[in-house]
C-alpha cells in the first residue's frame, strides 16, 4: 500500500490510492451457535470477502491478534466472555480500537444497546439479521476502516519523508557549515601566510577555544561561534609590512607600535558584519592582546571589561607560541609553558578561563597532537 503513495520522481506525496476501492476485507463472525455462524456466512459471502469464525470471546480476541480483520460481526450472549467485554478489550487495544465492530444481538431494548455503544460498538444489528441491512452497514464501516487505514499508511509515509527531507536538510546545513569554517581558515591562513605558513596554529586557536569554551559551560551558539571566530585573530597582520612582521630580531619602540596596530586593522576588516560569528571575530581581533591587570593592547581595558572571546583566544595565542618555534626562540617544554601561563593567572589572563584551560589540558593536547 505504501508504494503507491510516494511519487519516486518528483519525491512528493501524492494520492494514487483509492480508499474506498472495492477490495477483498476480512471479516470474523463471533458467535457462540453454529446456526448463526452460517447463516451470516452464507449473506456474507457473495460480497467476496474472507471469513472467519470465532466461538467465543476469547477465542475473537485471540483471533483478532493473530490474524487482525477490518470487521467484527459480534454477539453479544456468549459463554467464556460476553460481547461487551469483547468490544470493550479490542477498543482498549492500540493495535485493535480501530476495528469496526458491529453488534449482533437478539436484546431488543434501548438501554441493551447503549450498552453496545459504551463498550464501543460501532453499530448494531438486531436479530434475526436482515440481509440487505447486513450488507449495507458492512459495505459502509468497511469504506470508514479503509479510509483510516489509509490515513494512517498516508501519516506514515508522511512522517517518513518529513524525517528523510529534514536528515537531508541538517546534512546540507551541516556541509554549509564546513565549508564556511574552511573557507575562514584559508582566509585566516592568508592572512597570516607570509609568518605561519602551514596554517596549523590558525586551526589549534580555532579547535582549543572551542574546547575552553564548552568546558566553561557557554551556549552551544557560542562554542560554535568561537571556533569560528577565533581563527581570525590576526586577520590584521595582513596590515603589517614584512619588515616588521617577518623581523628575526626584537621590534624597536616604533615598529612595535606599528604591530600592534594589527588588533585595530583587525577589527577594521571585520566591522559592521551581520553575522554573529564575524561580530565575535572583530571582538576577538580587537581584544586578543588585552590583559586582566590593564597592561594590554591596544585599549588597556581591565578584568571584566575584556570580553570572554578575547580572554580564551589570548590564552590559547600564547599558550601556542611558548610551544612554537620562532625565527628568535626555541619551542619551549611543555611545563615551561604551563608555568608561564600560571604565572599569567590574574595578570595576563582571565583567572576562570587559566582554571577551564587547565581542566582542558588533555583535549588541547590532544589537538595539538593532530594538528601539530
Ligand atoms: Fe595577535
């Protein structure tokens, strides 16, 4: 049936099926005397549909779970279980309450058949049965359970393709994603190219602040916008001419005015972006070089003035370059470098960011180890 539903070309839903079509249904005729057994078989059977027979309520119920059918025919005076119990356990099943039943029953009184309806008859029938009238409530509750069928396979198929389109949609965005946080880094790379060019420590900044981040418990928005943010960084030392920026030796007064001037032309380069992560790029640019004690550049901003971003990007850009080899140093060991950023502990840096960096010493190492 669920075939017929999904159009494999254009991938829409659509209706080929005709619920009320005129299709061979199963029926189970419950009842406790064989007369009436073959006498409702006998009306039943130039219909064209399957029949089945049970003898008493117990057998009906066992009967309806093996082999289920879209009709019940039910008397309601039966040894073992009465009819009424009958249709009030196949109304309480989840599989079973959409089964039609109809009543057939020798009581002729109103409250007899109030009582069908409250344990959930769908109709009833009075016996002896009238064949044509037989027919035409079989005829109409078979279309309704068809139509339920239907619209239950229809929801099915509806939430399969709903859940297929939106895996398809995540995995797109996801690919947009990616390909977002690549492009960033080759630009980031650009820009540092001429002094780092593997591009390496662009890509440890971007993963080990996005570990700080989630450590110290920030929004996942956040942690998502800082590893693609902190990439860019240096995007400002694009302004920096290579006299200085590639200069082996220590920057005179002048010069060094001039390279810290690359946090401004950062934040420059970064302005007036929409995106959230490009806004939290140019407050990283602008404040990566700020310290807690009021000592940084190039604001001299103080403890809490210094945004978060900048704080967790500043301890990562330096924690990397005590471990990098430069034209003027040697890679320092890795307790040299960590004594150094203890003693940066509420001068250099944020005190509960050198607390979430320690926590997170494994994973940065670890991300040391694959981008090394
Ligand atoms: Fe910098």
């Amino acid at each position: 049936m669920s075939e017929g539903l999904l159009n494999s070309e254009s991938g829409l839903l659509t209706h080929k099926l005709n619920p009320g079509s005129p299709v061979r249904k199963k029926i189970l005729i419950v009842d406790d005397v064989e007369k009436n057994l073959r006498l409702l078989e006998a009306m039943l059977y130039p219909m064209g549909h399957d029949i089945m027979f049970a003898k008493n309520g117990k057998e009906a119920i066992e009967k309806v779970h093996s082999n289920p059918p879209d009709l019940v025919l039910l008397d309601i005076m039966m040894p073992v279980m009465n009819g009424y119990e009958v249709a009030e356990k196949l109304k309480n099943g989840d599989t079973t309450r959409m089964i039609p039943i109809v009543m057939v029953t020798a009581l002729n009184e109103v409250e007899d058949r109030v009582k069908a309806l409250e344990a959930g008859a769908d109709d009833f029938l009075t016996k002896p049965v009238e064949e044509v009238e037989l027919k035409a409530r079989i005829t109409s509750l078979l279309k309704v359970k068809a139509y339920n069928d239907y619209m239950k396979d229809y929801q099915r198929i509806l939430e399969e393709e709903v859940g297929r389109k939106t895996l398809e949609l995540r995995r797109a965005m996801d690919g947009l994603k990616n390909a977002s946080l690549e492009t960033i880094l080759r630009l980031a790379r650009a820009s540092e190219y001429r002094d780092d060019d593997t591009g390496d420590h662009i890509k440890r900044v971007s993963y080990c602040s996005e570990v700080i981040a989630r450590n110290m418990g920030m929004s996942q928005s956040f942690v998502d916008a800082i590893r693609y943010a902190s990439p860019m960084h240096d995007v400002g030392k694009i302004g920096i001419p290579d006299n200085i920026l590639l200069k082996p030796g220590k920057l005179d007064p002048e010069e060094w005015e001039i390279m810290k001037t690359h946090t401004t032309i950062g934040k420059e380069i970064l302005s007036n972006s929409e995106f959230e992560f490009v806004k939290l790029a140019e407050e990283i640019a602008y404040t990566h070089h700020e310290k807690w004690n009021g000592s940084g550049y190039p604001r001299g901003l103080k403890g809490s003035e210094i945004p978060l971003s900048g704080c967790i990007t500043a301890i990562i850009d330096v924690f990397d370059a005590l471990l990098s080899e430069r034209p003027y140093k040697k890679p320092f060991p890795l307790e040299k470098a960590l004594s150094i950023i203890e003693e940066g502990n509420g001068s250099h840096f944020d005190p509960d960011v050198v607390s979430a960096f320690m926590t997170s010493l494994d994973e940065i190492m670890k991300i040391r180890q694959l981008h090394p």
